[in-house]
C-alpha cells in the first residue's frame, strides 16, 4: 500500500523543483538581461546583474544590420516542413511496427536509434558534394530532407510506443466491419493517437528549430534559418555580447513562446499510455 505523502515532504519536492527549474532557465534569464546591456556593461566584471541602463539598442541594431524576419520565415519552413515530411513517412513506419511486427522489429528500432549516436561531421563532407552536385546547396528542399533524416528515428520511436498502447482489438474489429489499411489509419489510429502525435510533432519542431550544425554548414543565405542569423553576430574581431544577445532573444522567442502555449498538449502527449 502506497504511502501518504506528508505536507512537509510535498512542500520539499516543491521547492527542489522550483530549484531546479530556475537552474535551467537562468542561462535564458542571463541571455534576455545581457541583451538590454550596452556592450561595456555586458562584459563588465564582476558581472552587473539588475542595476544598469537598460537599453533596446542592440535590438534596433540587430534588425537594422539583418532581416530577421527573412530568418524567422526560414525556420518556419524548415521545421514545419521536416516535421510534415516526418510524420507523413513515420505514421505508417510506427503502425507496421507496432501491429504487424516481424522477428527483426525491435532489431530494426535500435538500428535506426543508433544513427542518432553516428557524429554528424563524419557525413557532412559527402553531404556537401552532394548536395553542391545535384546544385540543392542552400535551398529548402536539402534542408528539409536532412532535418527530416536526423529526426525520423526519434519520430518512429515515439510513434511507436504510443502505438504499441491502443489495444489491437479495436483494429482488428474494424477490420472485420470492412476498413481498408487508409481506414484504418486515417479514421481510427491517428484519432486514437492524437495526443501522442501533437507532442511528437511538437518535439520534432523544437529539435528542427534548434538545430545548427546542419543548418550552418548547408546554407548561406538563402534558406538561412535564425541559427544562421545568431552565428552572424561572431566576427574576426570578437564576440559582441549584448548583440549577440540580442539575436540570441530574437531567436529562441518564437519557439519558447509555442512551448508555453503548449506545454499542456506536450505534457498530456508524453504520458500518453503511461496509465492503463
């Protein structure tokens, strides 16, 4: 028999998580502060916390030197397009696996899980000449394909336990009233599978969002997404902190705000069949 817990050990893990929340979001907290700093105060040391001029220059100088909204509308692509992309092949992925299994499933999950741990500058060199021949360097159309490739295993995995959840007697029932495989899946799995599906989605835009190494290395200018225009602020002669950022804020808005809008759906998503 579990255990009551006391109001004294409730009020403890309250505050050990409050501890550990402020923890993590104090390098964002320092990064917003230091991009209403001048750049003497940014580098100032000891560090100037709270009490200094609070500008929005670098703000004004950041848009001013970059299009930042060109930036925003290439991250937006990017990662709404990759996780369309994604989705589109794991669905049926993850359904293959999770009710018609064969003796290599699992075999074939842990395969696709391990390219995750290969280092990504080990294929950027062939990926490059590649992508120079076939003349997609800098466009959409490389960038969404890659970002669909490094995210898919972790796509088809969460797919996968949120399929492995919805009892096989449902399927099978409809398919005894008739329901073709696109039945099937359209009409009776995906709506099951909804709240999975939305965090899947939700994570897997984050992931293509925050994604840099590729993004930096494949583009230039055209399908630049926002890591492209944060690593513009690093110069031959030095870092520009309160600019930096600045970009930096600019950057992660966006997707923090989406987070906070949702953070409901993605919670609700992750625990989906953690209950039976």
């Amino acid at each position: 028999m579990a255990r009551a817990v006391t109001p004294q050990k409730k009020a403890l893990w309250t505050v050990l998580a409050w501890i550990v929340g402020l923890i993590i979001f104090f390098p964002i907290l320092w990064i917003i502060l230091t991009s209403f700093k001048t750049e003497a105060t940014a580098i100032a040391d000891p560090p100037v916390w709270f009490f200094f001029d609070w500008t929005t220059e670098n703000y004004g100088i950041v848009q001013d030197r970059s299009d930042y909204f060109r930036f925003l509308w290439n991250s937006v692509i990017l990662s709404v397009g990759s996780t369309a992309v994604g989705i589109l092949i794991a669905v049926p992925a993850a359904w293959s696996m999770a009710f018609v299994p064969g003796r290599r499933t699992k075999d074939i999950l842990m395969w696709m899980l391990s390219t995750k741990m290969l280092p990504a500058v080990g294929v950027l060199f062939p990926i490059v000449l590649i992508a120079k021949w076939l003349n997609m360097y800098d466009s959409y159309i490389l960038l969404i394909g890659v970002l669909t490739l490094i995210n898919l295993p972790i796509i088809v995995w969460m797919l996968y336990t949120y399929f492995k959840e919805i009892p096989v007697d449902i399927l099978e029932a409809a398919r005894m009233d008739g329901a073709t495989l696109r039945s099937e899946i359209l009409y009776i799995l995906t709506p099951m599978a909804i709240p999975g599906i939305a965090s899947t989605v939700l994570l897997n835009i984050i992931l293509a969002w925050n994604e840099a190494f590729w993004t930096l290395n494949l583009t230039t200018v055209s399908a630049a997404p926002l890591t492209k225009f944060i690593a513009s602020y690093s110069s031959p002669e030095g870092l520009f902190f309160a600019k930096l950022s600045a970009a930096s804020t600019m950057a992660i808005a966006p997707i923090l705000i989406l987070g906070w809008f949702s953070q409901k759906q993605l919670v609700r998503g992750l625990t989906f069949g953690a209950v039976k």
